[in-house]
C-alpha cells in the first residue's frame, strides 16, 4: 500500500495524463478563417530609391523592469534584407540607398515603416496542465521563482512549453514622388509567424532577466518574418497598378490647381489689371485699400496665396482637364465583380454556400429581379463557385480597379461641374465630349454603372445636371431606375 505523499504524485501524474489524453479542459479553441491563398508574383517595372527602414518601437534607456518583447533585427538589416528580397523576387528593379543614385530620388521614392515588430503570446496549448500541477505539487519552489522574478515566470511555465507564440510585424510601404507630399500608393501589411509551444526558459537566458526575453528565439524567426514581408509585398495586387496610381495622383494634382484657379472666361473683354476705374472721381477707396494720396501709384492689395499661385506650374485650363481626365479613361475597364460583392466572396467567416446565396441576391436585385431564381443562368454563382473564387487572383484585382475607376469618376465629376452660372458654349462643348465617351465606357457594364450611379449620389447643386445628362447617355435599366426615384 503506497501512502504518504508518494500517493498524491502519483495520482496527481494519472490525473495528468487522463487530461491530456482526453483533451485539455483549459485549452480554448477559436475558429479563425482561413486566410486566401496568396497571388502571384506581381512586377512593377520600375526603380525607385529605399532609404534606411523607418523602425518606430522605442528602447529604454536603462534596465527595464519587464519584459521587452521587440524582436532583435534592427533597422538596418531589415533594410538590406527587404531591398535585396524585392529586387529578387522582381517587385521593383532596383532599391538603392539615396547616396548610391541622387538622380533617382529625384524620381520616386519606398519608404518602409516598421509600426510593431514583437513576440506575443496568442493563447496555451494542452501542456498547461503539467505545468499547473508542477506548480501545485513545488508550491514553495513556485512560490521562491514567482516572488523572485516579480511575478513574471512560474516555475511550470519555465519548465514546460505551455504559451503559444507568435512573431507579428506591422509595417506600413508607402511610394513617394518628389513633387507630392502624399503617397501615391500607401499599404499597410501584418505578417503573424506561428512559433508553436514556447516556455519561459527558451524566452529568458536567466530567471528574471528582461533583457534578454526571447533573443535568440526571435532573431531567427525574425528574419523570416521580413522575409514574409517581402513576399506578400511582391503578391500585393496593388502594385500592379503603380503606374494607374501615379497617373491619377497626377490629374488629381492638377484638378486642385483648376480648382483654385480663376473661373474659365466668359468671352467678355477683361479689364487691364493696373487700370484705374473710370470716371475716375466716382472711385472711392474702400477702408481696407489704404491709398497713398501724395503718389499716383494704385497700392498692392496683397490676398493669402493659394496652392495655384504658389506652385511654379501654370494653372491648367477646362481644355486640359478635360484631356486629362480622357487619357484616363483607359483605367475604366469591365470589372469582372463589384465592391460588394467582392466582399461577400472573400469574407472567410461565410460559407460557400452563403456567400453563393448572397452574391446571387446581389446580383438579382441590381437587375431589378424577384429573386435569384430569375437570374440568367451565366449569372448565378455555384457554391463551388464561390469555393474557388475565395483564392481567386481576379477577386482581388477587381477590388483594385473599382478602387481606381471611382477615383476617374470623382475626377470626371469635379471637371463637369460648372465653375460659373453660365457656362460659355465651347465649355458645354468639352463638358459634353467627355460625358460622351464616358457614357460609352459604361454602357453594357452593369458593375461599372454600379460605381457609377455611388458617385451620383454624391452629384447635387451644380454637379447634378451634367451628371444626370450621363445617366440617360448610359439607357440602362440600373440607371432609369435611379434616375425615376431621384426624380421622384
């Protein structure tokens, strides 16, 4: 007969064991989607200076009295490593240091901010429950460590692999030009690398020693994960479209010049700049023109100077923009699936068969229809369907083009809006050009006109007029349909 506390081990290993065999009672399961399969590889063609990453995690000073989970790779070798893994991979054609082409950074610019680099727990796996009973069964030695270290390790979790961890890094890639403060293309990535089942003795060198918490074991896992981050940058769908975005970012540059810039002429004489008002004794000076009455000089009136008048480059004309805006509409290409519903067949949350059912739906009430089952048959989307369209690279393409062809339409509406009450016969001439050729894009494109008819919600006052002269070039039933409750 086996007494004393010999008894208590043992049936404390048995309980042990019955857990683990059985399953964990402590262990909480979550259900995560799936993540999509990654893309392919996308190549920009283009060259552009990478200065040092931009790390934003902050170091103290002095010897820190908790854990500093930061991942030891440091700015400068992530950035050898990033500018050789994008030129490798064929994202971009060449990232050297500004010293390296001055000429280049005239041009453009990657600018790689680092917001988080850490090891963070993310939850227990079933070897907590040996770890609690070591802590049960050595309570005074748990209690020794416990005390000793702050409370910040027990002595089960040092001995056994009882935290699941993770390497997550937040970076944010932006692509500057030299003539604008603003991106021109701005992505936000989060790279998580499981580690699995870690303890506290392969986080720590020593029992309470900080600043050695997870050296070795982020280091390695470390420099994967920027590895990683490479490799989702390279599969990013957006870059394929730089050269959109940077033709874009450029007519949007020069709208905020038209818009600052004088209304077009009327065809009226203007009057010279440094003439007086005639008669000249009916003048009076208002209170805010202080006239020198000693010199028959007109003052200066000086008025706060806008972006127009502070770039060096001339204001463009209605002409230009209207050109501006037609190179353009080469981006507004048939979409293969709208916003919405490409946010239904990549939510990973949904089923296939709920994201089939709602996508049908979708589709079924744009076209006016009972219900799905009125839809043609080329237009129904399967539940295996939506299985395979869940990975699919042109999903996401689709999100990036709508992305674009609304930005061509916000700069189309900005451009038909009259800037005087009564516009002059040539503009109504340009305005009418360009709604001709857009309503020809959009005519026989059903997700396009969706994209569409979102701008026009926003067209009101002076916008509607040409807006609604688009909508009725277009003749679909989508838009006669709005146009009714609009009028309505």
């Amino acid at each position: 007969m086996i007494t004393g506390p010999v008894r208590y081990l043992i049936l404390g290993a048995l309980l042990a064991a019955l857990l683990a065999l059985g399953g964990c009672a402590y262990t909480v399961t979550t259900v995560e989607a799936e993540p999509p399969k990654p893309g392919p590889p996308v190549q920009t063609g283009q060259a552009a200076v990478m200065d040092q990453v931009n790390d934003l995690r902050s170091w103290p000073g002095e010897v820190p009295d908790s854990r500093i989970a930061h991942v030891r790779v440091f700015a400068p070798q992530m950035t050898d490593l990033l500018r050789q893994e994008l030129v490798q991979r064929g994202l971009f054609t060449a990232l050297p240091e500004p010293a390296e082409d001055p000429a280049l950074k005239k041009k453009a610019e990657l600018e790689v901010v680092i917001n988080s680099f850490a090891l963070e727990e993310t939850g227990k796996n079933p070897w907590l429950v040996p770890h609690i009973l070591l802590d049960g069964v050595a309570l005074p030695v748990f209690t020794v460590v416990a005390v000793g270290t702050g409370g910040e390790i027990d002595l089960g979790g040092y001995a056994f692999p009882s935290m699941a961890m993770a390497t997550n890094l937040r970076a944010t890639v932006k692509w500057m030009e030299p003539w604008q403060e603003e991106a021109i293309l701005n992505r936000d990535y989060i790279v998580t690398l499981p580690l699995g089942a870690v303890s506290e003795r392969e986080l720590k060198q020593k029992l309470g020693d900080y600043r050695s918490y997870g050296v070795s074991l982020g280091q390695e896992a470390g420099v994967k994960a920027v590895t990683d981050l490479a490799d989702q940058m390279s599969r990013d769908p957006y870059w394929a479209y730089l050269r959109d975005y940077q033709r874009l970012a450029r007519a949007e540059y020069l709208l905020k010049l038209y818009n600052q810039g004088p209304p077009p002429s009327l065809g009226l004489p203007s009057a010279t700049v440094n003439e007086w008002p005639t008669p000249y004794r009916g003048y009076s000076a208002r209170s805010e023109v202080k006239v020198n009455t000693f010199r028959d000089v007109r003052p200066v009136i000086k008025t706060p100077g806008t972006a127009a008048a502070q770039s060096s480059e001339p204001t463009p004309s209605l002409g230009q923009m209207v050109e501006q805006v037609k190179a353009l509409l080469d981006i507004v290409k048939p979409l293969a699936y709208a916003p919405d519903e490409v946010g239904v067949l990549t939510d990973g949350y949904l089923e296939a068969e709920q994201r089939a059912a709602i996508v049908n739906t979708i589709r079924a009430q744009r076209l006016g229809l009972e219900g799905p089952k009125d839809l043609p048959p080329e237009a129904l989307v399967s539940e295996e369907a939506a299985k395979e369209l869940y990975d699919a690279p042109v999903v996401y393409r689709s999100k990036v083009q709508a992305e674009l062809v609304e930005r061509v339409f916000a700069l189309a509406v900005s451009v038909l809006t009259p800037k005087t009450d009564v516009p002059s016969a040539q503009t109504q001439a340009l305005r009418q050009g360009l709604i001709n050729q857009i309503a020809a894009k959009v005519k026989d494109q059903p997700n396009l006109q969706v994209l569409l008819l979102a701008k026009a919600e926003t067209a009101v006052n002076e916008a509607w007029p040409p807006m609604q002269e688009l909508l009725k070039l277009v003749g679909s039933p989508m838009t006669q349909r709005y146009l009714a409750r609009r009028a309505g």
